[in-house]
C-alpha cells in the first residue's frame, strides 16, 4: 500500500512539473497578459508538496509537515489567481490567504508536537475546504462574464473536491500509526483522499488549458488585427492610384457576397463557401485592383483609349497586384485568410474560363473560386457604370452580355448565380451609384 501510495504522489508530482514546464515554455510577453505570480507559485507549491507526500516514508515528520505546508500555499496561490481573473483582486483579498495560510502553518507545527494523524487530517481539510468555497464563490462569479467550458469543468471540479474534504473528515479514521499508518488508511477515507488530489490536479490542468486558449485567441486577434490594418492601408493607397470610387468597392463587394451566397444556397461550391470563407472573400474584393499601384499615371489616367502597348503594360496589373499582396505577407503567417483571397483575387480576376485570360492563361477551375466571382462582379461594374472612355450600359445590356460571355469569360455556375440574382446586382448599383 505504501509503495502504491507513493507512486501515485510521485505520478502527480511529475503532471504538475510539465505543466509548469508547458507555463514556462510560453514567451515572457505571452504568460505576462494571461496569468500573475500567483499561477507558477501555485504550481510549484503544489508540486512540492506532491514530493513531500512521496517522499515523506523516509524523511518522517518534518516532510510531511512541509508537504501539508506547500499544499496549503499552492491551493492558496489559486485562489487568488481565480480572483485576479475575477478582477476581484483586492488587499483584503491577499490579507486573508495570509492570515488562513498562518493559522494552518501554526496549528501544522502545533498538531505536529502535540496532536495526531486525525487531527491534522481534520485541520487540513478544514483548511483546504475553505480555499474551496472560496474558489467555488469566485468562479461562479467568473462564469456569468466567462461561459468558457474550463470554467464550468473547473466549478464542477472544485465542488466534487470540496466534497471528498468534508467526507474524509466525516469518516471515522481509527486508529492511525503516524506516517505508516497515513498510507494504509482504507476503504472510503483512502478512496477520497485520492480523488481530492486528482481534483487538485485535474483543476490545474484545466486552468493551464484555459491560459492556452486565451493565448491562442489572443494570437488570433492580434494577427487578425495586424491583416486587417495592412489590408486597409493596402486598400487606402490603390485608391490614390485608381481612378475608380469608393462606392465601386462598395459595389463590387456586396455583388461578390451576393454571388458567393448564392452558390452557397444552390448547393454549389459549398465546400468552399463557408460562411467565414465568404467574409474573406468580401474582405479581401476591395485589393482586386492593388496592382494598379505599379502602373504609371500615363497610362492609368488615360482619358482615351489605350494603345496596344499601353494595353499590354495596363495587363500587367494582375501580375503586380498578386506579387504585391504576396510580399505583404509574412513568412510562416497563420490566419491570414483574408490575404490568400486577395492574392487569389488580384493575380486571377482577369482570367477567363476557357483559358484566354490573362496574366497565366488559367483555365475552369484552375482559376480560383473568389477570382471568378470578382470577375464577374467586376465586369458588371464596368458595364453599367460610366467611364471617360465610354457611357454605361443599361442593366439589361450589362446582362446580356454577361449571358453571352458563359463559359467563356465566366464560370457558367456563377452566371447562373448572376441570372437569379440580376434584380439584386441592380438595387446594389442604384444604392452605391456614383450619381450626385
């Protein structure tokens, strides 16, 4: 019984220090936004005192009292990392763990000399269970701002272990030989002092799973926060240089969206059309023209049609436009999804279906899906839109020459798209129109 007994001790002790290893793996910057001192004080009291019991056979009476000690300090240590989550961190808050964690030391020392193995059990769980509550308060405050499932494991956790405490002291104990004794206790007493210490560490797992996902979504946020402002100086400086408007962005995007959902609601493309997939989409249809930046203002400006050398050149924005969109990418970035459609977009909107586009001649599905829908949108805008170099079409007129251009220029899928939403395309161009 004792050697069992001391393996289990020793098998927590080593879950508690890869935990702290996992902890101190994470970059200083990192661990400093999610978590306090009191999360690695915490787990290495608790870690400590997981030794102690293992050991405590052969060091005696001084070990244990130590390991009791350390216990004590780790469950304190989470507690006031809970109320730091809480933001209920307060000095009166600190000024109680102190004063709960001296009455436990004194009376440890005190039962060490004078009591026995039932008495400090009782003060231990007395103790302890009092942390609990404490623990258990603070956490069903922390889960009506936090649905986070960690807090709802964490509570369930805390209150199974509250529980064992208080029916180990219930229990009598009998008769116990100090030390030996402590590790031969049986029957229910053994079996809840076993699940209070694997509550202990299931609750520290839960608590370092709970700090990662927070880390990881700050990651997310920050790299999200980091695409979107490139995006938007991106976007802000091939409007100094194209000569189209704002409200054609407008436009082109929500006749994207409109296409894209669509397809989706046919059943067409829906592995690529999830919802999240269709917001990169339209995040990323403003860049389309980004290569326009790397075109001069001679050929750009042109107030009259262009020669087929100045063509030539004004064809080279696709191509400028995806090694743009590409150099702003960092390497190894995660989570720029909105930047792969963009490039996608700006190197493949003027590629056409049966291969007669431009700049690599793709062809049918080689072309990507958010390219072939900004191709049409685009063309629509251009048809129905006044330019210096032509008068705009009628919505009838921009249609049927879509219909025209199926499977040739376009994805015959996303034509129909079109066909079921030309009512749509219209209301969006009437209420973005660049009319005064």
């Amino acid at each position: 019984m004792q050697l069992a007994n001391q393996t289990f001790y020793l098998a927590i002790f080593i879950v508690l220090v890869a935990l702290m290893a996992r902890f101190l793996a994470s970059k200083d910057h990192d661990r400093a936004q999610f978590s306090v001192i009191y999360w690695p004080a915490g787990l290495s009291f608790l870690a400590a005192s997981m030794l102690g019991y293992a050991t405590a056979p052969w060091g005696g009476k001084i070990v244990l009292a130590l390991a009791n000690i350390f216990l004590v300090a780790g469950v304190a240590n989470i507690s006031l990392l809970f109320c730091f989550w809480n933001k209920s961190l307060t000095q009166a808050s600190k000024l109680t763990t102190i004063v709960l964690f001296s009455i436990a030391l004194v009376a440890d020392v005190s039962l060490l000399i004078f009591g026995t193995p039932q008495d400090r059990i009782h003060l231990m769980n007395t103790v302890l269970g009092m942390f609990g509550l404490w623990q258990i308060s603070v956490l069903s405050q922390i889960h009506k701002k936090d649905n986070a499932y960690q807090i709802k494991l964490l509570l369930i956790v805390e209150v199974i272990e509250f529980g064992t405490r208080v029916g180990r002291s219930l229990l009598t104990l009998g008769d116990l030989e100090y030390l030996g004794g402590f590790y031969q206790e049986d029957g229910w007493a053994f079996l809840m002092r076993i699940v209070s210490i694997l509550a202990l560490a299931t609750i520290c797992i839960l608590i370092t799973n709970y700090y990662l996902e927070k880390v990881l979504h700050e990651y997310r946020r920050s790299s999200w926060a980091i695409e979107d402002g490139m995006l938007k100086s991106l976007n802000a400086l091939s409007m100094v240089r194209d000569n189209e408007t704002g409200n054609h962005i407008l436009r082109t995007k929500n006749y994207v969206r409109a296409l894209a959902e669509r397809l989706k609601a046919s059943g067409v493309y829906e592995d690529q059309l999830s919802k999240k997939a269709i917001d990169y989409i339209v995040k990323a249809a403003p860049l389309h023209d980004i290569g326009k930046v790397g075109i001069p203002d001679s050929i750009l400006k042109k107030p009259g049609s262009l020669t087929d050398e100045e063509w030539q050149t004004m064809k080279t924005h696709a191509g400028l436009g995806r090694d743009v969109l590409t150099a702003a990418k960092l390497k190894d970035a995660k989570h720029t999804h909105v930047l792969d459609a963009a490039i996608q977009i700006a190197g493949c909107h003027h590629e056409a279906w049966d291969g007669s586009g431009y700049p690599q001649g793709l062809k049918g599905e080689e072309i990507p899906l958010a390219a072939r829908l900004m191709s049409l949108a685009d063309t629509y805008d251009a048809l129905v839109n006044e330019r210096v170099y032509k008068k705009g079409w009628t919505h009838d007129e921009a249609c049927a020459e879509i219909a025209s251009l199926k499977g040739k220029r376009f994805d015959p899928l996303v034509v129909e798209a079109f066909m079921q939403e030309k009512e749509n395309f219209l209301r969006i161009s009437e209420m973005y129109s660049d009319a005064p």
